[in-house]
C-alpha cells in the first residue's frame, strides 16, 4: 500500500496537490478538514461540536478526527492506498494514525512537507476566502491564528516521521503543475 501524508502550514497546497495526486496514483483522499465541513453542512452533532473550534481558527479534539480517520480507514478496506491531508496534525493523531495503520498491517511510506513562506500564505487563503466564502479564510486575525497553531501543535509532527526517515520537504512555491512535479518524483522514488 502507498500511504502519504501530506503535510504543511494552512494554504501551502495540500488540499490543491492532493486532487491531482489521488488521480495519478489511484489512491483514497482523506482530508480531514473536508470531511469536517461536510458534517457541518449536515449540521450532524460531530459538525457542530466542530464549528466552535473551527469558527475560531484552532484544532478540533484529537479524539473526534482520529474516530472520524478510524472510521473512513474500515470504510475503504480495498484502497490501494491513502493521501492524509490536513492529518495527523498533532503528535497524539501522528501516533494514533500510526496504530490504526499497523493494526490493517500497513504504514506510511512516505511524509511530504510542502514548504511556503508566510505572506504567500497569507495572500492564498485570502484569495480564497473571497472565491469560496469559507469565513475561516476572510478573517486575517483567524488566518494568522491558524498558522500559529500550525507552528506550535503541528509542526513537530515533521520530527515524528523525520525520526522514521520518512520526511521529505518539498518547495510549495511556485506553479501548481511544478509542485506536483517535485511531489511526482519523490513519491516514485519511494516505490
Ligand atoms: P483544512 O481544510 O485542512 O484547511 P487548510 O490547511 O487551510 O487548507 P489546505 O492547505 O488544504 O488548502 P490549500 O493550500 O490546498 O483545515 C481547516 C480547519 O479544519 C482547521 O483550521 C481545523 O480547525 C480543522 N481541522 C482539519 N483537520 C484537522 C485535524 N487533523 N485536527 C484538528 N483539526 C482539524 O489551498 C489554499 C489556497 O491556495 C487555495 O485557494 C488554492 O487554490 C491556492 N493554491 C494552492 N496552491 C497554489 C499555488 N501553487 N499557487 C497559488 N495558489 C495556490
């Protein structure tokens, strides 16, 4: 099984790149952030208890999107493989992923780490904000409080994988088709 995780601050592409990864190498996307606005569109209890977390730019519980991943892990038994975007992103979901992937006799291959600096950043979630009307991408006191999260919760995940030699950062700048050439060769060289 190929499984990826693909990894990096709030806009740096991992939602853009994971489309286009799923396609050429035939794998299940799980992103947890959609799946979270997708159970708040239903307005289940789950997406609710989300909105609260979300609405303010800060991480859900680990325990709701680690039961959320387990779930979606049982529901595609026969994939050839995961792309996780947006997960793990703390270091209690790195390692509950982990042992959710060990019990089906499976790991991860490979963590790709899309590498933007901070005004390139800001500049995409704003943009799309205004395209998309996702509010968590109009306010830039929520935006600016989402990459601090990203900094202080997220960011040490990379030393999970690092320490499994399973890292590998890649530059997030650039044309979409470009970063999804570089993602191209690190991921075949893995196989
Ligand atoms: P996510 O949905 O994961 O949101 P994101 O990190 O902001 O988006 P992403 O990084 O995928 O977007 P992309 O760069 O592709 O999370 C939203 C919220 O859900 C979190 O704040 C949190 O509350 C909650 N959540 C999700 N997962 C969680 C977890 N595991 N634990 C706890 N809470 C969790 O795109 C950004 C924009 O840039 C797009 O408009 C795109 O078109 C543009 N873009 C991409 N590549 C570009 C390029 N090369 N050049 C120019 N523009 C580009």
């Amino acid at each position: 099984m190929l499984n990826i995780v693909l990894f990096g601050p709030p806009g740096s592409g991992k939602g853009t790149q994971s489309e286009r990864l799923i396609e050429t190498f035939h794998l299940v996307h799980l992103s947890t952030g959609d799946i979270l606005r997708s159970e708040l569109k239903s307005l289940s209890s789950l997406g609710m208890e989300a909105k609260k977390f979300m609405d303010r730019g800060e991480l859900v519980p680990d325990n709701v999107v680690i039961n959320m991943i387990d779930k979606k892990l049982d529901e595609n038994k026969q994939a050839n493989g995961f792309i996780f975007d947006g997960f793990p992103r703390t270091t209690a979901q790195a390692e509950a992923l982990d042992n959710l992937l060990k019990g089906k006799n499976t790991s991860i291959s490979i963590m790709l780490g899309l590498e933007v600096i901070h005004e390139e950043l800001i500049d995409r979630l704003l943009h799309r904000g205004k395209e998309s009307g996702r509010t968590d991408d109009q306010d830039l006191s929520i935006i600016e409080t989402r990459i601090a999260i990203y900094h202080r919760e997220t960011a040490p995940v990379k030393d999970h994988y690092q320490k499994q030699n399973k890292f590998k950062g890649i530059s997030g700048m650039g044309s979409i088709d470009e970063i999804f050439h570089r993602l191209e060769i690190a991921i075949n060289a893995t196989l």
